[in-house]
C-alpha cells in the first residue's frame, strides 16, 4: 500500500543527512558479505566495560527496590521524573553554583526531540504569518539538525572563518561574526558544543557573544551538550558551561553509556522550559522513565561524573591521539591536507583543501580499499551557499580499535596521495 502523504508527512519520510549515508553504507555491508571494512562511519558510542557495568549495577538497585513499580508500572509528569530532576538540580546547582528548581529542568525522549521541540516551538511561521529563523551560527555543524523543522525553510546557517595553522596541517573554525545574522526575525539560535561532527569547541567568550546578540530580541539559545561537562565530559580541552536567562542548556545521557534510553536533558529558564514541556506533554506524554531512574542513582553517587571523566572522556581522547599520530606519519607532507584540532566528541574531521574530487567519490574511493568514513557534505544543514569546502571534508569515528584507526588512515592516506597524484597527471 502506498498512502498519501501529507507534505509534512512527505517531509518526515525522507532521509536527511547522515541518514542517508548510512543507508548506503549498510548496503555495503551487507554487498560486501565475508569482506572486511574498516568502518569508521558509526557514532555509535563502544560499550565500555565500566560504563556497561555502572548501569548493571544502578539497574540491579532499582529492581530490588520498592521503586520500581512506580517507575515501570505508572504514567508520569511531562516534565519528566522527580528524582532525576532533583539529582540533577543538585548536581548542577553544586557544581556551577546555580540556582535551580525543578521548574527550570525538562526530560525529553533524547535531544533530537528537544531540539524537534524548540525548533518548532520557536522557529517557523508565527500566528501573524512572519517567518521566525532557526540560526546555526557556524557550519559545519550536527546533521540531525536539518530534519528538526517543520518549515526546512526556516534553518539558515552561516559560514564559519578558518584559523589554518599550515605547516601543522591543523585548523579551527570559528564563528564569524560580521557574517552572522541574529534579529528580530531570529526565532531561536542552536549550536553544539563540543561539535559533532568537528570536535570544535566555542571558547566561553564566543559562547557568550551569540548570546548576547541574541538576548537584545529575545532569542533563546539552545547549546547541544551531547559531549560536554558533566557528563559525559567529553571536552579534550578546558571549557566552562555558560548560564544566562536566554540560554537552554541541552544535554544528553547518549554518550554517557544510555543511547538506548533515549534520555535528553533541557537546563534554563522557567519559562522557556514551559514552552517545550507543553509541546512535549502534546507529542509524547513523557519519556521513558526507567532510564532516569537508573541515572538519578549514577549521578547521586557520583559515579557518572567519576566514570565520564576516569573512563569515557581518556579512552577517546587517547583515540583521537592514535588518529593524530597516524596521519601525521602517513600523509604526504607536500599535500594540503588539514586535521581539525581535536577539542572534544568522538569524531575527526579532516579537510582536504582543493580535493580534486568530491567528498562522496573520495567516499567511494575509500570503500574499495575496505575503509568507510562518512563524507563532510552532509554537515553543512541550513548552508544554502555554494562553497567548495563543504566537498572536501571527510568525519571520521573514534569507535574502531587502535588497529583498525591506525590501518584505515594508512590507507586514506594512499588514498589521498593518489586522488591528487592522477589530477597532477590528467592536468
């Protein structure tokens, strides 16, 4: 049967972004049947050993407790659990020295669906008909946000500026802002920080810049946390979270060893946290309840903080090293190949200035010699402009073993030499 779709239903069937990809690389798979590939396409967090553990071991406490009939067996708030809500208020107000109440805290069913949320709830057409923007003030920047709106129209991104350290074959984006464009047609600003798929960082003092721009018409910021402090900590560098009235800080329990549990945090002001748990009372009820059970007792211990930052945070970190390290020792000197600085997430991002292709032959170029990355094109969301970077950058996961990084950017690097030795040949 093939009904007929509504031209949103039309829009929520297609596959955008990384989605796409992944079709195409699951496809591979399954083609290549007793082949090996080394994928470093998945963002997909390892199973770690001591965070698996940790929830086993949080999951035995609630079953032997009187808790979790009421957790398992009952409806609940929209907001979400009360004691999830209390240990993070706790926690937060601990650490940072906040103020927080339970009113200034939201659960969602993972951040994609907070970020659904807002961009809806604050992005699009007004009741008056005005269009309200949805501002990514650097690209490239997280996939997942361009499938968020309702209104595709509504997302508009901005160019970034390129620090380029070219004798270390290293670079940094950074926002630029005599391109960004916040006003009283901004509906709300979204960001993530560290970045998926970059491992960029904005420094505290640009956070705080977007911020401040946008606070003169009443636009809340939404920064993605997915990677930051607290948990899962996945900052390779110092940063500090920035709190303001306009700000919604947004975090997730995904990279902290619970992507299954679908668990997305919203921290900010009362009444902008209103607005999304009424959007979220309308679309779902309420999130699971059984994954922040389990974390209520992680973060009241003090475990997840201890484990996001002893086990999870290092174990990327020392794979992003073995990236480093081997690209730096496999890739022709003479080429124009470019890393970006390795800030946090657990992804790389690597640029290859003039790439004689595009990112998606260099793609399949990869393929035939059993390495799968995914290519950078499809990180660029709301980024109408034509610019030849975004066809030259390639996201590459920490996921795979040492072995694996190590022999897949070895190849790469063959790769690559070759692509631009055959444009030196036909020119």
């Amino acid at each position: 049967m093939n009904p007929a779709l509504t031209k949103i239903g039309a829009q929520m069937s297609n596959l955008t972004g990384v989605r796409a990809i992944m079709k195409d690389i699951i496809e591979t798979l399954k083609a290549g049947a007793g082949r090996q590939f080394i994928n470093l396409s998945a963002g997909n967090p390892l199973i770690l050993p001591e965070v698996e553990q940790l929830w086993r071991d949080c999951t035995a406490e609630l079953l032997a407790s009187s808790e979790y009939g009421e957790v398992v067996c009952r409806y609940g708030s929209s907001q979400g659990y009360g004691p999830f809500i209390e240990a993070i208020a706790n926690d937060y107000n601990r650490r940072y020295g906040l103020n927080l109440t339970e009113r200034n805290i939201l659960i969602t069913p993972g951040s994609q669906t907070l970020y659904f949320y807002a961009a809806n709830a604050f992005g699009g057409h007004t009741t008056s008909g005005e269009l309200k923007q949805i501002v990514l003030p650097l690209s490239p920047d997280y996939t997942g946000y361009g499938g968020v709106s309702l209104v595709p129209e509504a997302l508009v991104a901005y160019k970034p500026s390129l620090d380029i350290d070219a004798p270390a074959h290293r670079f940094k984006y950074r926002p630029d802002f005599s391109q960004v464009s916040i006003t009283e047609q901004t509906g709300c600003v979204l960001f993530s920080r560290p970045c998926n798929p970059t491992g960029n960082v904005l420094t505290d003092e640009e956070v705080k810049k977007i911020a401040d721009l946008a606070a003169v018409y009443n636009v809340p910021v939404l920064v993605d946390s997915a990677y930051a402090p607290p948990f899962p900590a996945l900052n390779f560098t110092d940063m500090n979270l920035i709190f303001q009235e306009n700000i919604i800080h947004c975090t997730s329990l995904s990279k902290a060893g619970l992507p299954g549990e679908r668990i997305g945090i919203a921290i900010g002001d009362e009444k902008l946290v209103e607005s999304l748990e009424f959007f979220q009372a309308n679309a779902s009820l309420h999130s699971s309840r059984y994954g922040q059970a389990i974390a209520a007792r992680a973060i009241n211990s003090g475990a997840l903080t201890q484990i996001s930052e002893q086990v999870i945070r290092p174990f990327y970190q020392n794979k992003f090293a073995v990236l480093e390290n081997t690209l730096e020792a496999a890739m022709p000197k003479d080429l124009p190949w470019f890393l970006h600085r390795g800030e946090g997430a657990i992804f790389a991002w690597l640029w290859l200035q003039d790439l004689p292709t595009t990112d998606w032959e260099f793609y399949q170029e990869l393929k035939q010699v059993g390495v799968i990355v995914v290519p950078g094109s499809t990180f660029f969301p709301g980024l109408e402009e034509e610019w030849s970077h975004k066809h030259q950058c390639l996201r590459i996961s920490l996921t795979g073993s040492d072995e694996e990084i190590v022999t897949g950017m070895q190849r790469l690097a063959k790769v690559a030499e070759q692509v631009y030795q055959s444009s030196v040949v036909r020119a």
